[in-house]
C-alpha cells in the first residue's frame, strides 16, 4: 500500500503512521490488494489529500465508503473519472447544484476540480474490496480519517463541512461549529432524497456564502 501523502497533511497527521493500528491496518490492506481486486488504485488511495493540501482545504465532503465496481473509485468522495456513468448520488448533488446555482449538468463526474479548488472530498475509509460495500469499514480507517478531521478542527477555521446522511452527520461531534459552518441534510442517495430533505438544501450557495464572509473566493461547483 502506498502511503505517501502530501507533505502539509504529513506535518499534522503524520504520527498516525507510526501508530500500531495504522500498522496492521497497512499490512492487512496490502494482503487485500495482493489476493482480491480492490479500490481506488494504491496510487489513489490518498488521493483527497493529495489534491487538497492541509492549508488549502475550504470546504469538507464526508462520504463512507469508495465505490466498489470496477473503475468507479478514485479516492475522492462521490467522484468517478470521466467515461465512468455518473451514481445516482452524483446525479442528485449535480441536481441540487442547478436549482441552488443555475449551472448546467456537467459533462462527467470527476470531481479533482473541486478537490483542487479546496473541498475535501473524505471518504472515511479509504479502500474496499470489489463487490462488496463496507468490507474494510472496520480495520482502522475511521480512526485516521478522524485524525484528519480533528487536525483540521484544531489548526483551521472558517472551513464548511457538509454532512449529508447519517454517517457523515455523526461527525458532528468532531466539530468545532463555533469557528466553522456545519450544515447537515439527508444522503443525496435516491433512497433517501426522494423522502425528502435533500432538494433545497442549499448547501452549495450557503457555502459560497459563507467562505465569501471569511474573504474567500468561493468554490466553482
């Protein structure tokens, strides 16, 4: 497993390398690429930090899980390269991005723009073998994934953090909402959109708004 990642999130999440559960967790990744197709690519694995360096990060994306067909995950929440069909989830984010902002759906869903413009896009585990959702949930990426997020608490400010569904919004806790913008809604899977709560949101406006105040250029979703 390669785990290089940028230089200004090594300076603030580098110890976690050293830990012991981050140790197992690497060996038992790496036996996992060896013997099952897994995803992202190993060179993908750190890709949301690796485009969003730790002093550049405005907005924070939580998703859960990397997609688990071939070809879809590339280490950045949500986003699948360009060729890829877009999810459904995708879909319905690009949907609340035309009625809150008026742009058009775009071409494909690859999302590195984003992630070079500032927006975390965080997966809280980081890998997953093929077919199978939430296979390596359990074998220590929460805990560096929420080692990234507590670095971020408290060392940044004025960052936008969007949780969307249950998981993400437990994250909550981890979360300063006093000296940064919390906003939470449902998943924008169909399941959960269509009950309602994610259409209308405003989150992507509300953002803008929000790093406008704090004297930053807002994001080209």
């Amino acid at each position: 497993m390669n785990v290089k990642i940028e230089d200004s999130w090594k300076a603030h999440i580098g110890e976690e390398f050293d830990k012991q559960y981050f140790v197992n967790l690497t060996n038992y990744v790496r036996e996992e690429y060896l013997h099952y197709r897994c995803f992202p690519p190993g060179n993908k694995i750190f890709n949301a930090f690796n485009l969003c360096p730790f002093d550049q990060v405005k907005v924070v994306i939580i998703g859960q899980d990397p997609y688990h067909e071939m070809g879809q995950a590339m280490g950045l929440s949500f986003s699948v390269p360009e060729g890829i069909l877009m999810p459904p989830s995708l879909i319905n984010i690009f949907k609340e991005i035309q009625m809150d902002l008026g742009k058009s759906m775009p071409a494909n869903g690859d999302l590195t723009r984003w992630a070079q413009q500032g927006v975390l896009l965080l997966n809280a585990t980081l890998t997953v073998r093929e077919h199978q959702a939430n296979s390596h949930q359990k074998l220590g990426w929460n805990q560096f994934t929420d080692a990234a997020i507590k670095a971020l608490n408290r060392d940044r400010e004025h960052i936008v953090y969007l949780l969307w569904g249950g998981y993400a919004r437990s994250k909550a806790a981890l979360i300063d909402s006093s000296k940064n913008l919390v906003l939470q809604s449902v998943h924008p899977s169909p399941l959960s959109a269509n009950r309602g709560g994610w259409f209308g949101n405003h989150h992507f406006s509300r953002c803008n708004e929000y790093l406008q105040q704090q004297g930053e250029t807002p994001i080209e979703w």
